[in-house]
C-alpha cells in the first residue's frame, strides 16, 4: 500500500529519471520501514504546462505525496522526508524550494490490497 | 462529497469498463452508507505508459481511492473496499496483488458541495 | 506546504480561468491564515472527457482539494471553503451542485520544502 505520487510539469522528467527516481524511493521506503518492495508503488504524473502555480504565478513545483500506513515514528518519517527531497534534488538537479515532499499517514485497516486489509505496522504508535 | 478516484495506466480501461466502474462504485457506496448516490463522484484518471512502478520496476496496478465522510463503521468500510476489489477484478480481470483500493475518512465539516457544507453521518462514529 | 489541486474535465477551464483562479485561491489562503504567499501551490489537472461520473452518469464536476497545515480553527476553514466556491462560481459560471471543494489538514511535520520539516502554526488548534 505505500503509495508514493510525484506530479510535475509536463517535460521535467526523463524516462530515465523516473526509472531512478522510482527505484531510489522504493529503496529509502523499505530501508526505512521494513516493508516488501512488493508493496510500494510510485506513481507519476504530468501537468501540461501554465498548470501548476506557486504563490499565484506559474512556476514548476516537483509535489511528492506519500501514502503509508500509520503507526511509523516522526524519526521513520523525517528519514523519508529528508531522503526523498534529497534524491530528487539530486537526480534532477531541482532548487530545494521547488521541491513538496509529504508523507501521509493512514491506519493500515483502510486499504486492501491483493485482496487482503493490510495489517498493522510492527513497530507501536507515537505521537505526531 | 464521497469522491473515489481510479488511477490506470492509459489503455487500461475501456469507455466501457469505465461507465460499468462508475455505476458499480456509485451503487457500493449507496447501498453501504445510505448516502444519496447525487453526491458519489468518480474520477478516471490515466497515467502515461511507464509512468507506474512496483517494486521499482514498471508496471500497470489500478489505484482507487475514495474520500468519503468520517463516522462510517469499520464494517461499512470493509465492505466498500471488498466490494469495489471484487468488481474492479470482474470487470477487467486484474489480478488481485495489482488492485490497491484505499477508503480514506476526513470530517464531514471539511468539504462544501452545493454551496453547503456537509453534515455528519447519521450512524455513531467508531474507532477505527 | 498548503497545495491546492483542481480537477475538471478537460476543456472546462481556459487559460485566463486557470490564471485567475490561482491568483484568487492563493490570496484566498493567505488572508485566511497569515501564510506566505511563496508556499501556496496551486495545480490544475485535468481529466478526459467521459471520466468524471456523478450519480453514475458521465458528468462535470469541479473538484477542488486543498492540503493545509493542521491547527487552523473551523472558521477559518469554513471561510476558505466558502471563499473558493465562491470565487470557482463566479469565474467560471459553474452551478454550486457541480463544485466540491474540500480541505484537508496534514500536521505540519509530514511535510518538508525548501528542504526543511514545517512549524506548526501560530494558533492554537481547534477541535475539528
């Protein structure tokens, strides 16, 4: 179920820094949580050009969400947070201030996938 | 405002399999919540080729997710996710380790549709 | 961090319209909250025509979603909402049952840009 969502401007990402992007962030989430490659999608998506804005002009944001289940720690999260911003920057050389990571919980028990609910986590709650 | 949204690869889905989708999903809700089915909304949206990835390599899941109100019990909602993985299965055949369906709360005072904000469901909240 | 996103059925908005209505959004959440300017995106995505359903008919809804820093009262939520289906209707002459907006909180700390993990905001939270 982690499922991670970065969405750019139409021409910002090759083929190829999708194929390393997608590995990289797959790698940083099962490195940091333990969970199967099996599980972790990324997706990406394009907005055609003039469609993304930032403080009320066009510009070209790179917006990452991530999806995980709940349960993790503010340590697990910031690690993902801090990797993922820094592997974007890296492999398309974008400006930090252009760069949106989020990571978002939600309880294990509000998705199915493979035809099963998704357990919970191992490691216990902490408070956000 | 309950909002469920599919994401596929382009080519994935037919006009077809897209009107059968819609009723069925608009129906799943209905009959699991009572909600009148003039507020279920359904999203197609298609990712490029080679714009999924699972495990790191490309690959074609189908994504759904809905956004439906808080309060909604644990056994509404478990029917809705195995209801909406079964008939996304029949319809087109997926296999199941490639159908991610998620059915993610937010408060009925979040959102405004028809000018009005939303009131809470009828049924007792329960921990989810 | 707060990133507004716009769905509608390709065809829908023109360029002016898309101009406009992020000018309007981002002034919109800046006099709300007191949040600079620099960090509001707004993105326009579309769908393809016969990929929106409402009631389980091909349809064209407006769906706005905002991602906001958790903390901000009901009111001033509600005023965001009512500012945006407002301003949506008066843009593009759409009818109120055709816009869904919604607005999520995510706390601040799931969030980085600019290379750092988010404050949580100046006021107190809210019960929601």
């Amino acid at each position: 179920m982690p499922l991670y969502e970065c969405q750019t401007v139409k021409g910002t990402l090759s083929e190829r820094q999708r194929q390393s992007l997608a590995e990289s962030i797959t790698s940083i989430h099962t490195q940091e949580t333990g969970a199967p490659a099996s599980y972790v999608h990324v997706l990406f998506k394009e907005l055609e050009a003039g469609s993304a804005f930032t403080a009320g002009q066009v510009a070209t944001p790179a917006i990452i969400r991530g999806q995980i289940r709940a349960g993790r720690s503010q340590a697990t999260r910031h690690a993902i947070l801090r990797a993922i911003t820094d592997v974007y920057m890296a492999v398309t050389g974008a400006d930090a201030n252009a760069v949106v990571v989020a990571v978002v919980d939600i309880p294990a028990s509000w998705a199915m996938e493979g035809g099963h609910i998704f357990p919970e986590p191992e490691q216990p709650p902490e408070v956000a």
